[in-house]
C-alpha cells in the first residue's frame, strides 16, 4: 500500500504491507540536510506533554512493544 497526503507545507508519504497502524502523529520542519532533527509537535496531547522529540527507538510505551 502507498500513502500520500501532499497539502500546503505538508508532505505525508510512505509505503507499507496491506495493513498499517498509525498511532503516535507529529509533525516538524525538515531540516536542509532532510533530517528531522528539530523539536516534533505531536497530535496526542499525551504524547506533546511528554516528548519534544521522538523517543528513542526502546521506548517500549510510546512504540507500543
């Protein structure tokens, strides 16, 4: 399956199996090298009280492991 969601300032595109979850939004200025090394601002208001950035990739919580 392919996902595209392009919109003003927005572009929102990735490839997956048949099925995807998607739980934890946020968003963030691409930085010019095209990392996202800058602060996210996350949807959940759980999540934007707890992170500022994405946690890291054993945080068994927020990636739900």
């Amino acid at each position: 399956m392919r996902v595209i969601a392009d919109g003003r300032g927005v572009a929102l595109r990735f490839d997956c199996s048949e099925s995807v979850r998607v739980s934890h939004v946020s968003a963030f200025r691409i930085q010019a090298d095209g990392s996202d090394n800058g602060p996210h601002l996350f949807v959940s208001k759980i999540d934007a009280r707890r992170n500022t950035f994405l946690p890291p990739a054993d945080e068994k919580t927020f990636y739900e492991r």
